[in-house]
C-alpha cells in the first residue's frame, strides 16, 4: 500500500463537520463541585515546560511560510536561532521553572559537530550550537530533556542499535560539564512510516531491544539520567494511527527488558492544513468544541493502565503538544482562539496524573508562544505565565455540571487557598455557583474582542513587559463577581468551606 493510498484513507475526518453533543436550552448557570477536600495528584514543580525544535535551534526545515510538508518536515530551511538574546530569557525566565525538551522530526537525521564528507549539505549540529544552548539553559536555570538519534531507515537494522554516533555528543557533553536531566531515543517512533518511509518503521520488539541498548550507554556517561520512552504520536479519533501497524506503545511496553523512569506520549488535539492526515482541522468552530477537549482524557488513562501494567514505577509525562500539527494553523494556533485548549490541556494533564506537559514549542511555527521573528510572546504565553505564577503543585478533584464550563483546581503556590481555573467555552455569560468554596478574593480574566485577536487581555489590561518586568499587581482586581464572561479563562482564589465534610 502507498504512502499517498494511506493518507486517502486517514483523510476521512476531513469531511465531517463538528456539531455541539449538548442541546442549547439557554443554560446559563454552573454548579462547580469538589469532590475531594484532599489532593488528588501532584505534579513536578516544572509541569508547565516546552520545547525548542531541533529544527529551530540548528537550522534545519521549519514550517513559518511552507504550504505543505515533506517526510513530516516543513519545506523551507530557516536560519539557526540566537539564543543570546536578553529578551528571549526575560521571557524564559518568567515561565521558570522548567524543564527544556530538544527533539523534533530532524533530531533523527542531524549529524553530530560534524557531517558525512560526501553530503555537505547534511543537518548539522554544531559544537557552538550545543554550547550557546547549554549556556542559555544554565543561564535560564532550566532542566534538560533531549531526543538522541536513532537513524535506523531500514528494517534489517532494527533492533541492532549500537549507538556509535551518539557516543562522541555524551563524551564532549559529559567532559564539559553540560548535564541531561532526560533524555529519549528517536522522535516519534510509531510514526517513523510517514516521516521516513514505510519500511523504516521499527516493531515494538525490536525497538525494546534498542531502547536497553539505548539505557545502558546513555548511563554510562550519566547514571542519573531519566531515561524517557516511547514518546508515540497519538492523533484524535485514531489514537496510534493504523492498527496493527503503528500502534506501538503496549506492545513496546511490554516487550521492554529495562525499566523506564518516563513513559511519554505526544499529543495534538487538531491538525494544520499542512497536515496530510487530518482527524479534526484547526479552525474556530472545532477549538471550543467541547469533544476537541475529551480525546486527551481518553487517551491518558489508556496510557495510564498501560504504565500501571508494564512500568508501574515510571511517571506519565506528555512529552509534546502543540495546538496543531506540522506547525501549527495561521490566524489559529497565534491567536487568542488557540489559548482554550492550552489552559484546558494544562488542567486534565495535571488531573490525570501526568507529571510534566511539554508545549511544541516556546518559539517558532505558528503555534510557538513566542514569535520567532520578533520575539513578542503570544496569547498563550500568558495563559503560561498565570499558570506559572498561581497554580501550585497539589492537584484536586471538581467537575461542572455544564459542559460549556471546563474546571480544574490547584492549591496555590504559598499553599494557603485554591486556585480555580474556570475556562468558559460558550459565547454568552455564565453565573457560576461554589457551593463548597467561599467567594474569590483575587481574579484574573483573560478576554479578547473576537476569538482570532492577536492579542488578550488579563483584567481587562493588555498585558506586556515594562522594562523587562511583568507582575499580577500590573493587573487591578475586578469587581468581585460570580459570572464568567463569554469565551474566557478565569482563575479565581478561594477557600474551601470549614463545614464541608
């Protein structure tokens, strides 16, 4: 079967158009529950982290401006990006702490510091990449997650990895000094059909096999080292693609002779145009749909059991996501539309026991947080920040009774109150009722004049850095009220009543 034959037959998503599962009866109310007055889950202190693509960093082939895509990559080649600029840390630095993930599609074909002689125009990374990363990321006070090659495109090779080519990046990297908090083989391997051709793709068996090869060397350099896997792309409504051919994670769990510290997936709930497979296209209509919201809860507890079953010591991290596939949707996934799905992500993550979420990417595509070009953050970047800034570590259990009202609740960072984060997908006001919390004593809203605006606002302000600086007193408080206005994301401070029992 040709590639071209199996995208017909994926395409199929396509022609279908969304309608709202829910009757509107002009509902204008929600109930918010807690169901337990003690947490639930507790996430990693950098649950909120991201991501800079190889293909950003070293200059390989980037998705701003490309119509298509080929073999999973974007058609035009964009210049290596500076990481020494002091604005691009200010931004970081206010999204801390974090754990900093370099992967993407070209992490498997890019050379190490130096290329093959008879292919100059290899992807290289270079030594002075590897060192201005290193020193953004020491400078930043990041963590450090990386994507080592695999590079096996035919299958006489799999399961015979032997990691020659990596072994000179560990020993330059261990001799400076420069440590890996978590590192992973290969970018989407149960993908490696679409990127690399259908007989590139590896079994489950054989990629255990190379997946211990794969533990063993990497510790050698770094016997602390968290070593992550598989990192499966899973698409909504067909989860690992093509059965039985792609889905690779329960066999490859089960088949793995070594312990993983991380069992990740990656996960984007639309697709671009560019995508040659699409379940559920990036448009306004399908973003606050509320079933574009349930396929990550689906297929997190999948992964869940499958843990509990083959690697019960290992966390859950979602390893990337991104608004939408191969770059992101333009006029979508860099406006304001594209920050419902962030900020409901980032509460089911936390509320299904994954330890850290991934964002494809801090800058570069469209749906980067951070322009690429000209370094100006985002509406989702601000979603980012106020996660970072109120939500803490303690995760609890509620739920709505409306279905347009998504909610989730942390305790907040100095452990004293709730944080409720109450995102209201419907286009009319919402009076919300919380029967086991008291009033909020602190809100931010964020609002936009229409859906596709580029920029928000957070109380009502256009949020921005002054002289390098941001803070929650830029924000004046709001009346206190107990209405959610339409298409907005709230985060509210409360207290949970003394007489629930």
């Amino acid at each position: 079967m040709r590639l071209t034959h199996l995208q017909r037959l994926l395409r199929f998503g396509r022609r279908k158009h969304l309608t709202h599962p829910y009757h509107h009866i002009g509902q204008q109310r929600a109930q918010v529950e807690l169901l337990n007055r003690v947490p639930v889950e507790k996430i990693d202190p950098a649950y909120l982290s991201f991501s800079i693509d190889i293909s950003v960093l070293a200059g390989g082939y980037w998705w701003e401006g490309s119509n298509g895509v080929r073999k999973g990559l974007g058609t035009l080649r964009v210049p290596p990006l500076d990481l020494n600029t002091k604005k691009l840390d200010r931004l970081v630095q206010a999204l801390g702490p974090a754990y900093l993930r370099v992967g993407g599609s070209e992490a498997d074909k890019i050379h190490y510091f130096e290329c093959d002689e008879s292919n100059p125009s290899d992807f290289i990374l270079t030594k002075a990449m590897w060192d201005n990363l290193h020193a953004f990321i020491q400078r930043n006070n990041l963590k450090f997650s990386f994507t080592f090659k695999y590079g096996l495109f035919k299958r006489k090779y799999h399961g015979e990895w032997q990691g020659t080519e990596i072994q000179k990046l560990l020993q330059y990297s261990k001799e400076q000094g420069y440590h890996i908090d978590v590192c992973e083989l290969g970018n989407e391997l149960n993908a490696y059909w679409a990127f690399h051709g259908l007989r590139a793709q590896p079994g489950p068996k054989n990629l255990a096999q190379d997946y211990a090869t794969f533990a063993q060397l990497v510790r050698r350099y770094y016997p602390d080292i968290k070593i992550c896997g598989p990192g499966s792309a899973f698409w909504p409504k067909l989860g690992e693609t093509i059965k039985p051919f792609s889905n690779l994670t329960k066999r490859f769990l089960e088949s793995l002779p070594t312990e993983l510290d991380i069992v990740d997936w990656h996960y984007y709930p639309f697709q671009s145009d560019r995508s040659p497979i699409r379940t559920r296209a990036a448009n306004v209509k399908n973003v606050l749909h509320a079933r574009s919201f349930e396929y990550f809860t689906d297929y997190s507890k999948r992964l869940r059991a499958w843990r509990d079953l083959y690697q019960p010591n290992a966390q859950l991290w979602t390893g990337e996501t991104g608004s939408a596939q191969c770059g992101g949707q333009p006029k979508i996934s860099d406006r304001f539309a594209s920050c419902f799905w962030w900020a409901d992500q980032l509460g089911q993550g936390a509320a299904q026991g994954q330890k850290v979420m991934i964002r494809q990417s801090l800058i570069g595509g469209d749906y980067g947080m951070i322009d690429r070009i000209t370094l100006k953050p985002r509406p989702d970047y601000w979603v980012s920040w106020l996660w970072a800034q109120l939500m803490g570590d303690d995760v609890y259990r509620v739920q709505s009774n409306n279905p347009d009202v998504r909610v989730y609740a942390h305790q907040s960072q100095d452990a004293e109150d709730i944080w409720l984060l109450l995102i209201n997908i419907a286009n009319d006001h919402l009076e919300i009722s919380t029967p086991h919390f008291g009033e909020p004593t602190e809100i931010y809203q964020l609002t936009a004049t229409k859906l596709t605006a580029k920029k928000l606002r957070i109380n009502g302000h256009k949020p921005s850095f002054d002289k390098g600086r941001v803070s929650l007193q830029d924000f004046p408080q709001p009346q206190v009220t107990n209405q959610l206005p339409p298409n907005s994301i709230n985060f509210w401070r409360v207290r949970i009543n003394n007489h629930l029992q």
